[in-house]
C-alpha cells in the first residue's frame, strides 16, 4: 500500500519533481545523477525521497492505529454482548424460579417417607422378592410425587434423581439371578441334555418340553420367583419331577388328538401359608409303548401355578406318587 504524496514533500525537495514509481508512490532518482555525477538536483531528489519515507510512515502507523482501535471496539462490542446475553439468561432463569421453584424440603420428606412406607409394604406383601418389589413400590411412589409436583408448577429434581435410581435398583434386582444363569420372563426350555444347568427366573411363564427322541439324563434345577410354569409331555417321554413349592398350585391337564381336555387333575393346592411343599413325582407322557425318561427336573417356585400338559395321541397316563409336605 502506498502513501500519498502531499505538497509538503515537493516543498522539501526544492520544487524539484522527479518521476514517481507507481506500485510504491517514491520518487525515482534520474540515472544521470547517480553515483559520483550527484549534483543539486540529486541531492533535491533524495530531499524529497526522505520527506515522502517520513510520511510514508506516518501513514502507517496510523492505518495500524486506526487496525487497532478496530479491533478494540470490535472486542468492546463482543463483551458487552455476552454480558447482555449472560443477563438475559440469568433473567429468564430467576423468571423460571419464581414460577416454577423448588419443592419444599418437607413435600420432599412426606416423599421420601411414602416410598419407604410403600417399599417396606410391597417386601413384606411379596417376600419371595422382597427387594424387587419394595424397590419398584418405592419408585412408583416417587414417580406420583413427581406428578403431584409438576401439577403444583414446582420443581423436582432430587425427587427425580431418586427415583430414577430406585427404578435402575428394582431392574436391576429383577435380572440379576439369585442362584444359576438368568432367563427372561417368557422363556421355552427343551428338557435334553444339552440344557442342564442350573438357571433362575424372577417372574413370567416358563415352557418346559420334553420329547422321546429327545437326549437322556436331564438334569436341569429352575429356581423361580413367581409367575406360571407348564411342562409339556409328548408320547413314549417321562420326567422326574423333583419340586420344592410355595404358595403354588400344580395340575396335570391330559389333552387329546383334537386338542379338547380328556383329563384334570390337582396334584397340589396352594394352602396361602409360607411353608414349603416337597414335590415329588414322575410323570409319565402317553404310553404306546415304552416309556423313556428324559431326566430330572429339581423346580424351586415360590408362588404362581405349574402345570403339567400331557398330549397324547393313544394309550395312558401313569403317575408315580412321592409327594410330602414341609413346613419351614
């Protein structure tokens, strides 16, 4: 960039104006004074060329002056900015509090002690999964006085914190297996060898099948909470049934060719105490000829129903009886 040349340096240089290099603006000395032929006109020249360097320089320093009083202003603006941006949102945010505060540390007592009251109430309403239940009751109970609080327009996040909390505890009592391998809550297990373990259930329905074709020497324990369990029997299979029962009922259900009941049978009736039943018995599917017996089954339910579905094309239905009650 080239600074102007202003009349103050063709006063300096004697009124004496040589040629001007147009890219920069400086004046250009003749060639015929240059070196030791320098004469007054030279010396004019270089009068001239040191006036315009000055102003030159002036110049830019004040272009960077002004460059930087810019940016200064251009920062300036920036700070005041976000200061008005900061105000507007602590506004927006003190608006919010005052329409919306916070619950009162004694709503979120009376919460707190509800959940606990219901968490305590379900454990001992349902002890085969007491941590579970009171987990999931106390949650519950959190989630209404969440609700309660949003209808009253204030703020509850401790409430949620502790609820969601007690929502991830009750999950994950539910999936963490007391004894054995977890499975789902609807779940269908073919009683050959290649299953035989030992496996927990909390809650939900358990299919058991058992077939003659099927492997030998089963040997398979279900630890289960509560819910329904129904093994099923096909023709020429047998099963060592080996259970230790709660408040459970077990029926044998005998179904014919066209899928109508032939038969019903109660093999043991929940009495609603907390003792336990030891169940004992072999089940033997339709017989057409020999029977063969696929394993045992070693079922330790705490409530819910076990029924035992014998389809069955011909022939009979056999049931060895080794049942004996336990109180605990």
């Amino acid at each position: 960039m080239q600074g102007p040349r202003t009349a103050s340096a063709d006063a300096a240089a004697g009124a004496v104006v040589t040629s001007v290099d147009p890219e920069t603006g400086a004046p250009v000395a003749p060639p015929a004074y240059a070196g030791a032929q320098a004469g007054p006109e030279y010396d004019a020249w270089r009068a001239q060329h040191e006036a315009w360097r000055a102003e030159h320089r002036a110049w830019k320093r004040s272009e960077a002056d002004a460059n930087r009083e810019a940016r200064e202003q251009w920062r300036a603006e920036q700070r005041e900015q976000s200061r008005a941006l900061a105000a507007e949102a602590a506004e927006r945010r003190r608006v919010r509090r005052l329409e919306r505060p916070r619950t009162s540390l004694a709503f979120v007592a009376v919460a707190l002690g509800a959940a606990m009251l219901a968490g305590a109430a379900a454990a001992v309403a349902v002890p085969d999964a007491a941590l579970a239940a009171g987990l999931s009751a106390a949650a519950a109970v959190g989630g209404v006085s969440m609700v309660v609080a949003g209808l009253a327009r204030r703020r509850a996040g401790f409430l949620s914190f502790v609820s969601v909390l007690l929502l991830v505890g009750a999950l994950g009592s539910m999936l963490t297996p007391v004894r054995g391998l977890p499975l789902w809550p609807d779940t269908n297990i073919s009683l050959d060898a290649r299953r035989t373990g030992e496996y927990s259930q909390a809650a939900g329905t358990l299919w058991l099948w058992a077939a003659s074709d099927r492997a030998r020497d089963t040997d398979l324990t279900i630890h289960k909470a509560s819910g329904e369990t129904r093994i099923e029997l096909r023709e020429g299979s047998a099963l060592e049934l080996d259970g230790a029962f709660g408040s459970v009922d077990v029926q044998l259900v005998r179904w014919g060719p066209d899928l109508e009941v032939l038969e019903e049978q109660v093999l043991l009736s929940a009495d609603g105490d907390a003792s336990t039943t030891e169940f004992v018995r072999t089940v033997v599917g339709p017989v057409s000829g020999s029977a063969t017996t696929v394993g045992t089954l070693h079922l330790d339910q705490h409530r819910g129903t076990v029924t035992i579905d014998i389809f069955e094309t011909t022939g009979d239905v056999a049931t060895g009886d080794a049942s004996r009650e336990d109180d605990q």
